[in-house]
C-alpha cells in the first residue's frame, strides 16, 4: 500500500476533525498536555567501534525517542566540536564527558517542555545553554542528540513523517523525493590503509542517475561493488574495505582508478556515463600545506601532496580538476580544494561551475555564515550537509534552505564513523542527494530510502537532482 505524501496545509487541515476550530489549534490539538518528560544519555558505539553520544527523550506519555552521533575522521576547522575525553579509555575517544553534559546541563534545562515549542526554539534553548559559535563548551555530540530525538518526539506527535515535519518547521521550501545515492567504491586517505603511493583522493563514488527509482539504484551499486571486487581478485591486487566500505584504492593514479571502475561498470552491464556517473571528495585539506608548519591558516607557500607523491601548487590543483573532468563522466566534485584555499576554489568554481557539481564540505561545514561567505565569494556551487558539523537540527535546515534560496544545491551526508541511526535518510528526501558509503555496509541508510520510497510514493530524483546546467552538460556529453 502507498501512502501518499500530504502537503502541509492539507496536512494541517485534518486536524480540524479533532475539535479544532482552524488548523493552527488542530495542531495544539494534537500537542496540548504533551512535554518532555524524561531527557537520558549513555555511551554506545559507531561503526568504527569508537564510543558515540546516544541520548533520548521520554514525552509525558511514556514514549521514547532517541538518536545516536555519526564522528567524522577528516574534519573542518570550522565545523561543532565533538567533544571527547582526551585520555583514559579508548584512546582519548571516550565521550563521558558529553554523556554528562546532556544528563547534568540539557536534562534539567529541557524536561518540561511542552512539545508545543518549535523546532527552532527548542534548539534555541541547546545552543543558548552552550553559550559558542561551534558549540565547544558542552560539545556538539552532546547538543545534537537532544536535538534530533526532539524532532522524532514532534513529529510523532502531531502525527508527521519526520521528513514532512522537517520541511514544515523550515517553510516547507523543499519538493519531497527520492534521493540519487552516491555510493563510496573506493576509499582511501584517512578512510583506508593503503599501500605506499596509491592515489590518496579520499572517496570515488558512482551514482545511479540513470535508474527508474533507488531500489534499482541499490541494486546497480551492489552489482558495481562487487564486479569490482572480483576484478581486483582476478588481477591478484589486494583486498581490503575502508571505513565506509569502499575498497581501498590500490591503483596510484586517477585515470588508473577510473579506468578501474569503468570497465567494473560495464562488465556488470550499466552505461558509462548514461546509467551510472562518478562524484569525487578527495579531501583536499587532508594533503594541503604538509610541506610547510607555519601556520594553520597560512596558504602562501602552500602545496598539494597529491597523486605519485608529486606537488601541486593551488593552481595547479584545480588544473588537475578541471582536466579529469573532461575526460571522465564525474558530475560531482566534492572539496577539490582545501577549506582555506579560497583563490583555488574561486578560480575552479569559475572555471567549471557552470556544468560541474562542486560541493562544499570543510570550506563551509554546514554553517550558515560560511555558506553565505561563499555565496558572497562564488565559491562552490553546492553545500555539503552534515548534522553534526552543526549541532542541531534547525540549524542545519537552516543552511539547507539558505542554499536552495542561491541556487546551491545541497548533498546530505553521514560521517565515516555511523552512529548506526537513520535520520538522515529523511533529511534526503528534502535535498534529493545523499552519500552513505558503498553498497557493502551503509545499508540501514540506503534501506530506509528504499521503504520511504514505497511507502510514499515518491518519485527517484535522478539526474534532476542536479542543477539545469548540470543536467544540460549531462545529457549533451554523456546520455547518448
């Protein structure tokens, strides 16, 4: 059975059969006696078996509602500070501390709360309690919880898909629909050990544009990754699976490693190009400046440790970029550029922005004022979205809406360190992109996109995930 999505004000309306006079009271309706009764935290685990924040709210009758935090291994200077213990257990990982700051400082600040508070001052009332730009008193790992489980709580209780009532508490700026998967095949960098002189771009990704919905979708990726694996067996290179369950890259250079995944695509049967596109994220911040320690935020003198070991100079880098796109059917680059290399990223956005996805990661890390920096800059022409980069959930629909307000697109994205929760694949469906990892193992996310899909009846987003210009570029080069 499809349920079919219910737009806002039709949503709104029905709770007027419930005694209300108009829809605003049918909602208070539906929220009248209801308040966070019972705020709890404890220590579980991620993907990478590090410790994580899970925090829960209990509403007053009886329910609970709970997230767990995604941790991130590459991250932005700029982005909210997980907070971690910095000793004993676990290699300094622990995160006690934030496990006490939501029990000792949030608990008592939001029980009682009626669920009749919105969104945006209930995280109002986290982000005050903290009193700093990236939230390094109590730490983003102890706010963002709170804030995510306050959502589910409301959601529920008016009686929402958590993706409607996202989009409502925002505006509703956003057309609901199926998500593109960008699926992770190859890691490397921080995300996998390699072998000495393999090419450090941190992920090569494939996205099925050319499938009928993201069930098929996830069938392509699955059918790619493992074609891939066999070919690695077959020319005896070695196998092992990074964080986030792409292969580890043994080739040592980009045209090696898209060669690769070429024939990988087409032996398994899909259109280079047409059916399946790449996306890159090589986490330039990762590789930029090692040749000098004078300063973090130094960019002059500056170089690129990138492929075969060679030096790129800020020019030069986005030369390379711009280069590879040419000859491959990439549709999305993702921090091709360091997060403080703002010539370099102003010179290729210039250069290729007008048919080239390129997203934003460490130079804007989910933050509204950096967005609008690079709005300002012309930096990028996407924003990648992080819950926990920002630390609370209306803040980050916040960036989102301020993105699709300036033409930005905007990709949802875990954090190699899964928090083994689902969110985010509701987040997607507001943006109509996401990145989880491969096909391998970020399954509960690709899941759940597929039942929400179903469920809803929603349409696959496919290659109009992607600006017109973008989707104009694609069809003239590569859907032939």
């Amino acid at each position: 059975m499809v349920f079919k999505y219910i737009p806002p004000r039709k949503a709104a309306s029905l709770f007027t059969h419930f005694g209300a006079k108009n829809a605003g009271d049918g909602m208070a309706v539906a929220l009248a006696g209801m308040r966070v009764e019972k705020v709890v935290a404890a220590a579980g685990f991620n993907s990478r078996s590090n410790p994580t924040v899970m925090a829960g709210i209990v509403r007053s009758d009886g329910k609970l509602f709970s997230f767990a935090v995604d941790q991130g291994a590459s991250t932005g200077k700029r982005e909210g500070l997980e907070l971690l213990d910095k000793g004993g257990l676990f290699g300094g990982k622990g995160v006690s501390k934030a496990v006490k700051n939501v029990r000792e400082t949030l608990a008592p600040l939001v029980e009682g709360i009626p669920l009749a508070t919105s969104q945006k001052d209930f995280d109002a009332v986290l982000r005050k309690a903290d009193g700093t730009k990236y939230l390094t008193n109590l730490g983003a790992n102890a706010v963002l919880p709170l804030s995510a489980a306050y959502a589910r709580a409301r959601a529920d209780a008016m009686g929402l898909p958590l993706h409607q009532y996202l989009n409502n508490e925002i505006g509703n700026p956003f057309p609901i629909r199926s998500p593109v998967l960008f699926m992770n095949v190859f890691n490397a960098g921080k995300h996998a050990k390699q072998a000495e002189g393999a090419f450090p771009g941190q992920e090569i990704m494939i996205a099925p544009v050319g499938a009928k919905n993201a069930a098929q979708a996830l069938e392509m990726g699955v059918q790619a990754w493992a074609m891939m694996g066999k070919m690695l067996k077959e020319r005896k290179l070695p196998i092992s699976i990074g964080d986030e369950g792409g292969y580890a890259n043994p080739f040592p250079t980009a045209r090696e490693s898209f060669g690769f995944i070429k024939e990988a695509t087409e032996r398994a049967g899909f259109g280079w190009g047409r059916d399946i596109v790449l996306a890159v994220d090589p986490a330039a911040s990762e590789f930029f400046g090692k040749n000098v320690h004078d300063g973090d935020e130094m960019v002059h003198g500056r170089k690129y440790h990138f492929e075969n070991g060679k030096l790129y100079l800020p020019g030069q880098m986005g030369v390379f970029w711009e280069g590879t796109a040419r000859r491959y059917p990439i549709l999305s680059m993702e921090d091709i550029h360091a997060q403080n290399d703002f010539a370099g990223w102003k010179s290729t956005t210039k250069n290729i922005g007008g048919h080239m996805q390129l997203v934003g990661d460490d130079v804007f890390c989910t933050n509204k004022s950096l967005l609008n920096m690079g709005i300002r800059e012309g930096i990028a022409n996407s924003v990648l979205i992080k819950l926990n980069q920002n630390g609370t959930v209306y803040g980050t629909l916040e960036v989102m809406k301020r993105a699709l307000e300036k033409g930005y697109t905007a990709m949802i994205s875990h954090r190699s360190g899964l928090g083994m929760d689902d969110f985010i694949s509701y987040l997607a469906l507001l943006t109509g992109q996401i990145k989880a990892g491969s096909s391998r193992e970020r399954l509960m996310i690709y899941n759940q996109i597929i039942l929400l899909e179903e469920t809803y009846g929603l349409k696959y987003a496919g290659i109009h995930a992607f600006s017109p210009d973008v989707q104009a570029y694609w069809n003239a080069a590569w859907n032939r």
